[in-house]
C-alpha cells in the first residue's frame, strides 16, 4: 500500500472513530447540561457523585470491545479465522458475566454506593436514582461498546461511528422531552441515558446480523487463553475509564472539604468536559487501533509508525485549539452550566477550566501511546502509562498539592500528573522502537 494511500486510510478512520466517540461523550454531557437548566446546583451535584458509575460500566465494556477486537484483528491479518470468532464469542460470555454483576447492584446496593460515593441528604435521591438506572442499563452500554469496536475493526467505521452519533443523538432528544414537556427530573435524564446505547445497537443490527461479517459467534467453551487476551489487551481501555472514575471520586471528596457541593458542581463542568476532550484523543486512539493491529500481524513495522506519528501529529494540533478555545472562552464555558448565576460555582469553574486543562497535550499523548502499545501487544508499556496517569500519580498529587495549594492544588495535580506520564511514556516509546529497529 502506498503512502497516500495509508494516510487517506488514516483519516477515514480516525475522522469516523473521532466523532463517535464525541457523540459518545455527549450522553453524559447532554445530561449535565439539561440537569443544570432544570435541577441547578444540586442536581448537577447529584449528577457528578454518579458519574464514577457510568465510568465503571463504559469501561468495562471497552475493555471487552478493545481487547477482543484488538485481537480478532491481528488473527484475521493472520488468516487465523476461527481463532478470531473464538474470541468474539468468548467476548460475549465475558458480556454476560459483568452484566449480571452491574445489575445486582443496581438492583440491591445502589443506595450504599449513593453514600459511598459522598451523596449528602440535599442530594442522596438524585444520585441514588441516577445510579441505579444506570446500573440496570449496563447490559445495554457493555453490548454497544463491544459492537461497535467489532463493526469497526470489521471494516466499517461508517456505520460503527453512526451508531455511536445516532444514539447520542437520541439521548440529547430525549433529555429534553423527558425533563422539560414531561417533567421526570433526573428519572428522566439517566432514563435517555440508557435508551441510547439500546439505539446504538439497533443501528448497528445491519453488520452484526448479516452472515457475510467477519466475527461470529460459534461454539466454544470460554477459554482461559482468549480471556487472558481479552483482559490483557483490553485493560488499558478500562483502567482509563475506572481511573476517571476513582479520580471523580477522590476530587469529590477533597472538594466536599474545601468548597462544599458548590465546588463539586463547578468540578462537574471541569469533569465533564474533560470526557469530551479525552472522547477526542479516545477516537483518534481508536481510529489507528485496527490499522496498527493489522500491521503488527503483517510485521510491517514502517506503517505502524506511520500511523501513530499521523495520530500524534493530529492531536497536537488539536490540544492546541482546544486549550485556546477553553483558556478564552472559560467564562462562557461556565455560564452555560450555571443556571442559577451562582457567583461562587462561576468563579471556581472558570479557574478550573483554565488550569486543569494546561495538561491536554500529556493526556493526548498518554491516551494514543497507550492504545499503540496495546495494539502491538505491548501489554506491560500500555499497562504501566495507565495506571501512572490513572491511579499511582493522580491520587496523591490531588492530596498533597490540595493541602499546600486549596483548589489551585486540585486543579494543577491533573496536569502534573499528565507530564510525569508522558516523560516516562517518551522513554518506553523510544526504547521499544529502538529493540524492534535492531
């Protein structure tokens, strides 16, 4: 394949792969906006307490959806035919059995969790309520994730990206009717929420049901081997997502003890769209995955390259222009979601937005380096960048610079963290394309 041919290739996937994943951001961001304008405060408190929830269930089922269509990629590169619907059918198994875990707690400790995760009496309802739909709805999100990553590493990125917009479109469609004209409240905002990914999977019904697709489900045991694989590869993807979740939890908490649920509310602005600039770099990620994966097992080293040197490059240019849209725009910004004008929300958001997101360009970096690693099945790199970025660094940065610094603290531990990340992700990077260049 030629240059320009790959690079086209490039961009029609990461292009795709990009605003679907945006539109994917968009449900929760779609709730926090409509929860400001008709709960204010304290429902876009409840909200952010819930959110570690959502994290948990997304991730899992990109880590089903990433490492078994990670996998069922490099075995159809290698004409590995049945070994590749093997592993979608062990994927599906795997679906199963988290699903039934979400489920049962939604069902019978929602309300623990409500308290666990900082829910107060002003808000314990909300967040109880929005918890626990969202668990009921995890077979739903988990089945999404996995198609999705399946219909695109099967050759249609068109159709797995229109997924992926048309039920996020429908959940900003539905938000609004359901808390405006109907009146359900967060009811009906996590209510839209888990009817999303349900239209998601119905427009993707066309690939995944046709016999001509590549991945099918046939039978076999559940293998410890695919499952290794699975969870393997596939973990990156879901300790992103669970370490965003632990981190919502820890900032929660610090900010409970600084500013109370006002400064939760103003880190639910700095939380939320923090989603939806990752869902870029996510999509960038996830756009070069099959085509990383399908040179890897071709051994075409030089086309590896390519694509993450395109990936990288593209989403410089984009921290770039996003940092200056946040950093002039922050107010706005923050407006938006503050439809009580309340002073105190609109001041702490507005700093927030403006230092937290100085460290956009590490995360960018640190989000497509790990998912190349995993791509080439360089699982301990990927595994080490992740839990840096995710748990190891982030928790006691918050901590510390939080007691010497107050919300300023809160703020700059994501950026600190981010670089340290991505110094010790450069140094990986080169060491292991030193090894295969020898």
């Amino acid at each position: 394949m030629e240059k320009t041919g790959t690079i086209r290739e490039f961009a029609r996937y990461t292009l795709l792969s990009v605003i679907g994943m945006l539109a994917l951001s968009c449900y929760i961001l779609a709730d926090t906006f409509f929860v400001s304008q008709s709960l204010g405060t304290n429902g876009l408190a409840a909200l952010n307490l819930a959110i570690p929830v959502y994290n948990f269930i997304h991730g899992t089922g990109l880590m089903l959806g990433m490492g078994g269509a990670t996998r069922y990629s490099i075995c159809k590169s290698r004409g590995s035919h049945r070994e590749a619907d093997e592993m979608f059918t062990n994927t599906l198994y795997m679906a199963a059995g988290f699903s039934v875990l979400f489920v049962a707690l939604g069902l019978f400790f929602s309300e623990n969790l409500a308290v666990i995760l900082g829910a107060d009496e002003a808000v314990f309802a909300m967040s109880n309520t929005y918890m626990k739909v969202l668990l009921l709805f995890s077979p739903a999100f988990i089945l999404n994730d996995i198609f999705v990553c399946y219909v695109r590493n099967d050759g249609n990125p068109q159709l797995s990206m229109a997924a992926t917009a048309g039920g996020s479109f429908s959940n900003i469609v539905l938000d609004y009717v359901f808390m405006f004209p109907m009146k359900m409240g967060i009811f009906g905002a996590v209510l839209a929420t888990g009817l999303a990914p349900v239209i998601g999977i119905i427009i993707m019904a066309p690939h995944w049901l046709k016999a001509s697709k590549g991945f099918h489900a046939v039978k076999t045991g559940l293998g410890a081997v695919h499952v290794k694989n699975n969870l393997a590869l596939g973990f990156p993807s879901l300790l992103a997502q669970m370490s965003s979740g632990i981190v919502i939890i820890v900032f929660n908490g610090i900010i409970l003890r600084l500013t109370g649920n006002t400064g939760v509310a103003a880190y639910g602005v700095v939380a939320n769209l923090s989603l939806v600039i990752a869902s870029v770099y996510t999509g960038i990620s996830q756009g070069i995955q099959p085509l990383v994966s399908r040179e890897y097992g071709r051994n075409n080293q030089k086309a590896q390259r390519m694509y993450l040197n395109c990936a990288m490059v593209s989403m410089a240019v984009l921290s770039c222009v996003l940092y200056a849209g946040i950093f002039l725009w922050a107010e706005p910004i923050a407006r938006i979601f503050n439809s009580e004008n309340n002073a105190g929300l609109q001041e702490i958001a507005a700093a927030g937005l403006k230092l937290y997101f100085t460290g956009i360009l590490f995360m960018g970096y640190n989000v497509i380096l790990s998912t190349y690693f995993t791509s080439v099945e360089k699982v301990i790199p990927a595994h080490v960048v992740s839990f840096l970025r995710g748990l190891i660094l982030i928790v006691p940065a918050a901590l510390v610079m939080s007691e010497m610094w107050g919300m300023t603290g809160v703020w700059l531990a994501f950026p600190v963290t981010e670089g340290l990340t991505a110094l010790l992700g450069l140094y990986f990077d080169n060491s292991s394309h030193r090894i295969a260049g020898a």
